[in-house]
C-alpha cells in the first residue's frame, strides 16, 4: 500500500512538484494533437520517433498518437520520480559525509526514553533515521514511538 501512496504524496508535498505534474499531464493529454499537426516537422519525428501515418485509418492514427502519448507521460514520470528520489538521496548523503544534517525532530519513544533525530522517511510500519553523532540508520516500529516534536520549525522561529 505504501509503494502505491507514496507518488501521491510525494505529488502534494511540494506546490512546485504538483504544479510541475499537473502541468505534464496538460501537456500530455494535448500531445496528439500536436503530433497529428506538426508531423512533418524534423525535431518532432526525431524527438517522439513517428513513423508514417499515411496508410492509417483516421481511427489507427489517433491511436497510435495516444499511444506515443501514454508512453512518453510515463517516461517522464518514472524519470522524475527516479531523478528525484536519487538526487534526494545523494544530498542526503553528501550532508551526512559533511555533518550538516538537521536533528530537528525529537522522538519520545515508549520507554521514557528521548532522543534528536534526523528523519529520512516513514511508512505506515517504520520509521527510518538518524541519531545525532551516529552515522547509522536506525528503524523504529511506529508503535514503539510514543511522541514526535518538532524541535526546531523554522517557520515559526
């Protein structure tokens, strides 16, 4: 279940990232179109690969633009999300190389115990992070977690 949330929340994290994706579905759903006009043109055949349409019925025409539609629309999403799941990564690493990381949360486990923590990410099951001073990546059923605080909220301070 988590596999199949985690795009859409990954979509309404960020104004800019859905706007981005709203914006590509736009365009893709306008994309045959624009493929039946500007077929002829050079960086269009070479960009989306068209072959000729000539001996196509209206009917196969449309469908073979959709398809190259669809295909193209998942391209760019798998792109994306493989691009920035990557990227997120790396800069994650590249902050823990160089301690720069911010242990802005507190986790208050069940035991009485506290701790400032790094947050890499969570699912419905676990939680998955840093401990400040420790370079390994420690996972925590969520129900041994008694309270989160936000230590430090840099909207409000």
């Amino acid at each position: 279940m988590d596999i199949l949330i985690s795009p859409i929340a990954e979509f309404t994290s960020n104004p800019v990232i859905l706007g981005a994706i709203i914006l590509l579905f736009l365009l893709h759903f306008y994309l045959p179109s624009f493929l039946a006009k500007n077929k002829d043109l050079p960086f269009v055949k070479k960009s989306f690969e068209l072959k000729s349409t000539d001996g196509l019925s209206p009917q196969e025409t449309k469908s073979y633009y959709n398809g190259i539609a669809i295909k193209s629309l998942v391209i760019f999403l798998l792109s994306f999300f493989l691009g920035y799941g990557l990227a997120g990564g790396y800069f994650t690493k590249k902050k823990l190389k160089e301690n720069r990381l911010d242990y802005s949360y507190q986790l208050d486990f069940n035991e009485g115990e506290s701790k400032n923590v790094f947050i890499i990410g969570n699912n419905s099951l676990y939680y998955f992070y840093l401990i400040k001073g420790d370079k390994k990546i420690k996972i925590t059923p969520l129900s041994s977690i008694k309270n989160i605080a936000l230590v430090e909220n840099k909207m409000i301070d």
